[in-house]
C-alpha cells in the first residue's frame, strides 16, 4: 500500500517554495480540480505552521489573495463565465481563509479596493448579460432574474470583505515614528 507521505517530499519552509507549493493548488482549484476549502485549508496550514518570518506570511497573502482575485474577475470581466448560486460557496472559503487572525496582519493593502474595483465590474458585467448568454451557458434562459439576484448576492459578499479586510488593515499597528526635539543651539 502505497501512502502519500511517501510519493510528497515535506514542504520546504523558504517563502519561495511555500508560493510555489501554494500557487500549484490555486492553478488546480482555478481548474476545477480542487474544492475551495481544501486550498483554504492549504492555505491556513501553510502561514500557521510552515510559514516562520513575516516576510514568508506576507507572500502567501499575497499569493491567496491573487486565487481569490482571479476567481472573482472569472466572473466579472466583459466574457465572464456565467455563475450559479453555488458559486458564492466557492469563494466564500477563500475569503475566510483571509479574514482570519493569523491572517490580519498580512492582508495586501490593495485588497480592499481591488474588491471595490470587482463589485463595479460585476455590476456592468451583469447588466449586459442576456438570455442567449445564460443559454450559451446551458442555463435556463428565463432564469435571468435568478442569475442576477445571485451576482447581487456575490456583489454584497465582495463588499462585505472588502469592508472586513479595509478593517483589518486599519487595525495593523503602524510603525513608530521617532521623534527628536528640535534642540537648536543658539550663540
């Protein structure tokens, strides 16, 4: 009997590597292979246990953060593919992962309005989709007011993490500035 331990060298603890490793399961979820909560949970195993310095932590946000981005703009560019109500469970995982506390201090400042700049491509994105898109889709063509009331709900989801993750941020503590008395010497 052959077990994966065998065939899986450990992951290596180098911030590259852990991108590397991270970055192939987002390539397999983007593909359909691989659930949502399982690379949430690559992810979290990743920055709690394998990750050592900050410098390591912060690219792996960042890495997640681009899975998630990718995911979302899937979905609300021009020639977007055409989502369900089950694409909502698909994400939200990912969004958690972020939204952790081992996570906070790492979020990538852009997030928030990069999330912003989602919801309003989703908006536009949604209001020139057609019947003959949810058909092309192999969707029910009458179910247009379900598709859109489904990408409002995403639109909500998006600016609640974007409202979740701008807190989060906001809250980091923020370097100390050093400060020197202005001591002029006066003759």
């Amino acid at each position: 009997m052959e077990f994966i331990g065998e065939t899986s060298p450990p992951v290596s603890v180098d911030s590259n590597s852990l991108v590397w490793t991270f970055n192939q399961s987002a390539g397999d979820f983007d593909a359909k292979r691989l659930t949502p909560g399982l690379l949430a949970q690559k992810y979290e195993a990743l920055l709690n246990y394998k990750a050592k310095d900050d410098d390591s932590k912060k690219l792996l946000a960042d890495a997640m953060f681009k899975a998630l981005e990718k995911a979302l703009r899937a979905v609300a560019s021009p020639k977007g593919r055409v989502q369900t109500g089950e694409y909502i469970s698909e994400v939200k995982p990912l969004f958690e992962a972020l939204a952790t506390p081992a996570s906070a201090a790492f979020i990538p400042p852009r997030s928030p309005e990069t999330l912003a700049d989602i919801a309003v491509a989703l908006a536009d994105r949604v209001g020139k989709v057609t019947k003959k898109d949810l058909k092309d889709a192999n969707l029910y063509e009458d179910h247009i007011d379900i598709y859109r009331s489904h990408s409002t709900a995403l639109g909500a989801l998006v600016l609640e993490y974007a409202k979740t993750y701008e807190g989060m941020i906001d809250a980091k503590p923020k370097p100390a500035k050093l400060s020197v008395p202005n001591n002029k010497l006066t003759t």
